[in-house]
C-alpha cells in the first residue's frame, strides 16, 4: 500500500493539460499506471499467502481471492468517495481531520508510515524471490541479494521524482506479458503441476475461506494512493482531478482483480500449489504456461523490477510524509526539523536514511521472505482503510444520506472483520502496536508544538512538497 509519486507533472505546461487532447492523455496513463504498480504488484505474492493460508487446498483458492477481490471493490468504492470530497488530495488522513477532529488523523498516518516500511520490505524481498525463481544458484544468497536490491532502489531517490514515467512502463509491460502467460495457459500449457484441487472433505470450506482471506488482503495495499497522488495534479483542476483519481482506481479494479482471478483460475486449472523453497506460485504458474523459455524470463524480469518501484514509490513516499511532518517555514510541524532537510534535488535524504534502515531491519528479520511479512502487511493499511470508512458514513450521516451512511457503515464492519481476523493470528499485533505508538508519538508531539494547524492535510502536502 503505497502513496506513489508520478511523472514530473510540472513538467507539463498549464495550458495544455487544460486544453485536453494527447498532452492530457499522456498525462493520465502515466500517472495513473505509476499509482497502480504497487497493488499490481501485490499479484506475486497475494495468491501464494492466501493458498498458504488454506494449507495447499487448491479447491478453495478461487473462493478465496473472489472473496479478496470484493472486499478490493468495497474499499476502492469508499477511496472514490474520498477523491469525490478531496479533490486536491489527503485521503483517510484528511477524513478522519474534519469528520472527527484533527488528532484523529495521526491514526491513518501512523498507519502510513508502517504501511510504507512493509512496503519497501515485502517488495524487495518478493523481487529477490523473482530473481531467485529464475535463477535458483543464488539462493544461498537471499538476504544479501535482497540489501543489495534494497540500496539499489534507495539510491536513486538522492535524485528526486523525476522518471516516475518509468514506472508506469513497468506496470504496463508487467500487464502485457501476464496477459501472454495466461493465452497460453489457458490454451497451449507447457506443463501441469501435480497438486491436488479438491477440498478437504475433513475441513469446513466456509471456515477456511473466511480465515484465509484475510491474508490475501495484501492485494488491497496501494488502493488509497490516487486519493492523495491527485495532490500532484496541480494544473489541472478540481474536476480533472476527480476524474484522474477516480479513472485511476477503475483502472485498478479491472486490471488487479482481472489479473488476479485469471491467474488464481490458472493455478486451479494447472494443479500449481504451495512452491518450493527457490520458488514462488506466480512463477510456477508461469513457468507451467509458457515453459522455461524467453516469455517465463520475461515474466520474472517483469515481475521483479515491477516490485522494485513499488518499493521505490515507498521511498519516494514515505520520506516525502515525514518531511510534510516536519514542516516548512510557513507551515510549523511536529517532527525534528532534521527529517525535512532537503538536497538540491528536494530529497530528505536523513528521512530515507530512517526508511532504508527500517527496511532492512525487518528484511533480515523475515530472512528475505515475503511470505514471512504478508501477515503483517495487511494490518496497517487496513487501520487507515477502517479510519477513513468510518469518517465516511460520518459525514454521510451528517447529510442525511442513510443509504450511503449504511453501506459504508457496513463495508467498515467487514474491514474491521478482516483486521480482526489477521490480529488473531498473534504477531501482526506488532503491526498495529507500531502504527499506535506512532500515531501516538506524533499526537503527543503536535500537542506539545501548540496544535499546530493544517495536520489535516499533510497527506496533500507529502505530495506537492
């Protein structure tokens, strides 16, 4: 669940964004496949924790990440509320400010800021998985291949945003080539894989999927990122900017939920189940659909350095709040003014120090497995999801719209659910015991700054600052 920076818009002149035409376009597919590489990414490893999760049974897969996939649509129908009332950005955080008060948005943000370290962590640890996959020799070698993986991507960030276009690249050829994989899956298989697709008759299947699905609601990291990445549209205007969010998470709906019942359907159909150590389901399914040729070399570059700019979205991201954090001279903070210095290239560079460090702390913790961190990551995210459904149906109660009111009243019931379900499961109580303590810490610390104004929208500012 990423907040990812985009193209250079200001690169863009005023006048022919507003004029529409090609220049408006461009615009759109770039910044609207860059804010997606983070939950499309999310398809490498979302599929292999929830069959994880049903201990291998193949049968319930596709009940399962269904299941995944509808609890996606409910929190991208409550982000498109969001960008309706937020045009120029601020997502949970700015919901929570004005329906509840502003010492209610450090919840989301505390959210965030964890959200963003595990994003940077699983990210790198799935590309290393992808790396692995294609060749098994370096497999002794996980971790370090993994902080390699992790410096690289870190490094450019001393640069600033600029060459966010690549990013959408990513995701489109990631797309492409998936889409190839799946043809000759579903038509022309190389191989088929030997595990069982029959439920357990042992096993209540409803049971199962309702206690595996939450895992898999990794995939719905990256959905609230077009509500605060409109922020940087700012030479279009207030209209634009809504359709440019919400076109963007109509985009994600169709392409992460396209992709990932296709590719769990394909699974189903060639008997691919719980991988190898040296491997991941994704590339299994890969490898039995199109053979260990130059399209199955392609899948794994693709999916590989289609995790590493998520990871890199994060590091443009998540430093990027903890600068807004600090302030400006116009705007007081509550962090150490040293979080926000810059270089000439507008980097916070002690602020991708903290992340970079973050990262590779729970990166040797989980030894380089992504599987290792599913659980965690999809605790956070879902605080911030809940925070910003409740502060919906609050404002929808405040104007009288008790239909609106009662749907996402109860689409924040079957998040509250999901969340419930993962924190049952022991250790991603550490995921939310951080984003408390954060949000906690920072509560405390814009108390003692006076209470400054504007916390509301510091999600905004992270992106235009």
């Amino acid at each position: 669940m990423t907040l990812p920076k985009t193209v250079d818009v200001a690169a863009v002149p005023p006048v022919a964004v507003r004029s529409g035409g090609p220049r408006r376009s461009v615009l759109f597919f770039a910044f609207a496949f860059a804010v997606i590489a983070d939950p499309v990414s999310s398809v490498a490893y979302a599929i292999e924790a929830a069959l994880r999760a049903l201990h291998g049974d193949l049968a319930l897969l596709l009940p399962t990440m269904s299941l995944v996939v509808g609890l996606v649509v409910v929190v991208t129908a409550n982000y498109w509320q969001l960008v309706g009332r937020f045009p120029k950005g601020g997502g949970a955080a700015a919901a929570a400010g004005r329906a509840f008060g502003p010492r209610w948005t450090f919840l989301p943000i505390g959210a965030l800021v964890v959200d963003f370290v595990l994003t940077i962590g699983i990210s790198i640890a799935a590309a290393a998985s992808a790396v692995i996959a294609l060749f098994p020799g370096l497999a002794p070698l996980r971790i370090p291949l993994a902080l390699v993986l992790l410096v690289v991507v870190a490094g450019p960030t001393w640069f600033g945003h600029g060459g966010r276009l690549l990013f959408a690249v990513m995701t489109v050829a990631f797309v492409v080539i998936s889409a190839a994989v799946l043809v000759l899956g579903f038509t022309t298989p190389h191989a088929t894989g030997h595990a069982a697709a029959t439920a357990d008759p042992g096993r209540s299947a409803m049971l199962a999927v309702v206690l595996a699905f939450p895992v898999a609601m990794a995939l719905a990291t990256g959905v609230e990122a077009p509500s605060t990445a409109i922020a940087q549209l700012g030479q279009l205007d207030d209209t634009h900017r809504r359709l440019f969010g919400r076109g963007t998470l109509a985009l994600l709906v169709v392409i992460v939920g396209g992709l990932t019942l296709a590719l769990t359907a394909l699974a189903v159909r060639l008997h691919i189940g719980i991988p190898g150590t040296d491997s991941t389901q994704i590339a299994d399914i890969a490898h039995a659909a199109a053979g260990p040729g130059r399209l199955y070399g392609a899948f794994q570059l693709t999916s590989s350095l289609l995790l590493l700019a998520a990871a890199s979205s994060s590091f443009q991201a998540g430093p990027g709040l903890l600068k807004a954090l600090a302030g400006t001279a116009d705007r007081p903070g509550v962090l150490p003014p040293v979080l926000g210095r810059a270089n000439r290239h507008h980097t916070p560079y002690w602020s991708v120090v903290v992340y970079l460090a973050a990262a590779a702390l729970i990166i040797v913790a989980s030894a380089g497995q992504e599987q290792e961190l599913v659980l965690f990551y999809a605790v956070a995210v879902f605080v911030s999801f809940l925070v910003g459904l409740v502060a919906m149906a609050r404002f929808a109660r405040r104007e009288n719209r008790t239909a609106l009111a009662w749907i996402n009243s109860l689409a924040a019931a079957a998040v509250a659910f999901t969340l419930g379900v993962n924190l049952l499961r022991g250790w991603p109580m550490l995921s939310l015991a951080a984003t408390l303590l954060i949000a906690g810490a920072l509560y405390t610390r814009w108390t003692r700054a006076g209470r400054p104004t504007g916390m509301e929208d510091v999600e905004a500012h992270a992106e235009v600052d």
